[in-house]
C-alpha cells in the first residue's frame, strides 16, 4: 500500500471517531544520524504535525526513547500535543504530566556502569556511549563489526549485575542498547495513558502509532483492537508499512489533506 492509500484507510476506518495520531522520533519522523545530538525534525514535517495538532478533530503526540526536553527541543513548536520521553516514563501534554516512580531508582547505579565503561570503549571507532540522565545508551552505528562485537561485550559485562539482580532491564535497538531501570512500563503503557486521557476528554477515539524499531513494538500493539499500527521499516511489524521517514511524511500529509474538521 502506498502513503496515500493508508491515509484513506485510516480515515475510512476511523469515520467520526476523533483521531489519536502517535509516532516514534528517532528513525520515524526523523532521519537516524550517527550523532543524536544532530537530529532534528524538518520543517516540512513541523509543519504538517502542527496542522494536524490544531485540528479539532485530532490529536498529536510523540513517543521517543530519550528525554522528553530532548524530544521538545528537537521536534520544535507543534502546538499542544502529547510528547512520552523516556520510553514512555515520562509525559506531558493537555495541561497534564507523569513521571512514573522507576524512573530515578537506578540512576546512580547506572552512572556507575557508565564510569566503568567509557574509558574502555573511547578507543573503539564509531562507538560512544549516551548518557540520557535516566539511563545510559550504547550506540555502534559507525563501528565496524569487529568492534560493535567488543562494545557490546564490554557494555554487557559492566551491566551485567544490574541485569542479574533485576535492577537494570536492556532494550536493544538499530545499532543502539539501552539500559534502563528495571520496570514493566514501556512505549505501550505510553500510548494507553494518553489513550485513555484523550478518550475521557473527547469520545470515542481512533489510535494510530507509527514506529520504525522493536522499541516500538508494544506501542504498535496498544492501538488494537480498535486502531492501527504502522510499522515504518522492516525491523518490526504493524498492519500497514511504509519505508522510513519520507514515507511517513508523505503519510501525514495525505492525512492533512483528506482529514476534514
């Protein structure tokens, strides 16, 4: 299916039913880039989100794995909309926030298997650790195989009694692990929050996640029964697909052009 024909499936499916549109960051509404600190959300893609925020008849919010401020700096001015940091432990959006409590229980801990790593993985080309406060991010994106295989054995030794014990949990991703505090919230408890907020306050409601990554996998499931996951590459799977970022803005701009309200 093309963009344009998921759009009308969307929008066939929902009828009147107000529409709660979610996306991934990293990979989905923007392009990867070796250096996460270069990432931004294009203009054209600001633009088309906020056209659809400012409609009375939808919704918008964003689900990333790094900090919410991140997320907010980033993607820029796109109206009142909803922005889950931190794989979905944190949120804000409608005059509301949550932080959920295992946010902060192993900061410190984490911070010390940082310590413990970065001196070892700084003579490693293409790879560098990230540290999001919440938890620490392994990236190998630029490293060539032989070393991806020593950061990634060097990182899971330094975790691996916070793993053992149950402190730790590790989320792995495109050339990225992630290690966090250990709690059964994720992108998906995300999208059920917001879900259930945008429901109390407007009816009925037709969700709608797009993701690129595993990450996103609980997410996409937590629109069904009653919405639609889309998966925006063939590291996951949803009920549609495009590929990469330019479809999912051309997606999103069929939907601005077709959505009536």
């Amino acid at each position: 299916m093309t963009a344009a024909s998921i759009a009308r499936d969307i929008l066939r499916r929902r009828g009147s039913d107000h529409l709660l549109l979610l996306c991934d960051f990293d990979g989905t509404l923007s392009e990867f880039d070796p250096d996460p600190n270069a990432v931004y959300l294009s203009d054209a893609r600001r633009g088309v989100l906020a056209r659809l925020a400012a409609r009375s008849c939808c919704t918008v919010g964003i689900v990333s794995g790094r900090r919410l401020t991140d997320v907010r700096a980033r993607a820029g001015d796109i109206g009142d909309v909803y922005i889950a940091g931190f794989h979905g432990l944190e949120i804000e959006g409608m005059q509301e926030s949550f932080v959920h409590s295992d946010a902060t229980s192993a900061a410190a801990a984490l911070k010390a298997v940082r310590t413990r790593v970065v001196p070892s993985l700084r003579r490693l080309p293409g790879v560098f650790v990230e540290d999001k406060g919440l938890s620490i991010a392994l990236h190998f994106r630029d490293a060539d195989p032989a070393h991806r295989v020593v950061a990634q054995s060097v990182f899971m030794d330094a975790a691996r009694n916070g793993l053992d014990t149950g402190g730790f949990r590790l989320l792995p991703g495109s050339c990225v692990v992630e290690l966090l505090p250990k709690t059964s919230w994720n992108k998906g408890s995300a999208v059920r929050w917001i879900l259930e907020r945008v429901t109390a306050r407007v009816g009925q409601v037709f969700p709608v996640y797009i993701g690129d990554d595993v990450t996103d996998a609980d997410a996409l499931a937590a629109v069904h029964p009653h919405g639609i996951g889309i998966a925006a590459s063939e590291r996951v799977a949803g009920d549609a697909s495009v590929d990469g970022p330019g479809e999912v803005e051309r997606l999103l701009a069929a939907l601005d052009g077709e959505l009536h309200c």
